[in-house]
C-alpha cells in the first residue's frame, strides 16, 4: 500500500513539474507564449561566401647565381569562393567534410633588390586555391576546421632602377595549409556563417630572366558564408 502511494505521489510530482515549465513566469500577461529553441544548424549542403583580410608575402631571390636577398612584402586581400560540405557521426563526434575553391584579388606589396644596387617593386595581385577541408563541431553553431590543397599566384613585372633589368610577370604553383572556425548567424538570417581562417602557402621555385625566387604567404581572413541547402537548417 505504501509503494502504491509512493508510486502515486511521484507520478503527481512529475506532471506538476512538466505542467509548472509550461506555466508563464510570475508577473507575464496572460498571452505569454514561450517559443521554442531555434533548431541547429546543418552543416550539409554547398555555399558561396566573400570577404577580405590582410597578409604577408616572403620571396627568396638570387640573380644569375649571385648573393640571395630576401624580400617580405605585406598588404590587404579580398576573397570570394564557394563549396560543398557533408556532416556526418563518426564516433562520439560529429564531423563535416568538404571540397571548396576560392579566388583572392590583393595587393601584397614589397621591395626586390638586385646586385648592383637595383631595386624594384614586387607586388603579388592574384591567388586562386582549391582543396579540402575536414572538421569537428565544438556546439552545434560553431565548426573548426582544417584544410588544405593546390594553389597558384600571379606577381606583377618587376621593373629595377635606376635602369636596371625588367623582370616578366610570374605565375607560381604550390600547396597550401590552413585553419579556421566557422560560426552559424541563424540567429540573424538561417543559412548564415561566419568564416575566419589563417592560411600558409608555398609556391615552387621559379626561374625566369635570370632570376631564381620562391615565394610563400600568410594571410588572415574572414568571410559570410550563404549556405543554401534551402532553410539551412535541419
């Protein structure tokens, strides 16, 4: 008999208190409609996405077998690009997996020297990457990531002096790595990130009029990302 009871009191106190989390707090007028949580975020679908940063250029140089001179040059960066991502459950994680390409426009900016007291402007405008990234989900809002793939860049001609030799334009081809945090605005519009990413890139050596360089950059960047697998939610 007293189990029974027991029993009874308990289940009386469970719906008291699933009836009391309905009930509006003290004082709420009478129309108090407590909403539910937003859904989270889906991490699967493709999207677009554009930004801006800054970064950092470094180019080792040697003319015609002579002395090397190091030149670093700096400036800012836009970028846009888009890609496609899956998320999964992969053990007591849940993962997202992607392919993406993007295309930056710049101006990174430096000095190149030449033996014989030459100098010039080097400056880099162009870079495209494409690759692929793999991450966790720390919450449902927010992803952090690496990534990584093949990449190439455009140097403007470097024109030396006083009088000195004229280099061509220069295209480079490299890998890249890097790393980032994407967080969902669904909070001001569903389908929203935002993207923020440090990058390394390394080109191969080229050769051309003489002139032996490498180059390799770091930059920083941030982007809004649209994510359209329709609601952009789950």
């Amino acid at each position: 008999m007293k189990r029974t009871l027991l029993a009874c009191f308990g289940v009386v106190a469970l719906a008291s208190s699933a009836l009391a989390a309905d009930l509006p707090p003290p004082g709420a007028p009478q129309n108090y409609y407590k909403a539910p949580p937003p859904p989270a975020p889906s991490w699967t679908g493709c999207y677009i996405g554009g930004g801006g940063g800054a970064g950092l250029m470094t180019s080792n140089q040697s003319l015609a077998g002579a002395a090397t001179v190091d030149v670093g040059g700096q400036g800012w960066m836009g970028v846009a690009g888009g890609g496609c991502d899956y998320q999964m459950h992969i053990w007591k994680w849940d993962t997202v997996i992607g392919a993406f390409g993007d295309y930056d426009f710049m101006n990174f900016r430096g000095t190149a020297s030449s033996p014989g007291g030459f100098t010039g402007n080097m400056n880099e405008t162009s870079a495209w990457s494409g690759g692929l990234r793999a991450g966790i989900l720390l919450s449902p809002n927010v992803l952090l990531y690496t990534d990584g793939g093949y990449t190439g860049a455009h140097l403007n001609a470097i024109n030396f002096v006083p009088a000195g030799p004229a280099i061509p334009a220069q295209d480079y081809n490299g890998w890249f790595l890097g790393g980032g945090t994407d967080t969902s605005l669904g909070w001001v519009l569903p389908g929203l990130f935002l993207r923020t990413e440090y990058r390394y890139s390394n080109y191969q050596s080229n050769n051309v009029g003489g002139l032996r360089s490498n180059l390799a950059t770091q930059t920083v960047f941030t982007e809004l990302v649209w994510r359209f697998n329709f609601s952009g939610l789950r």
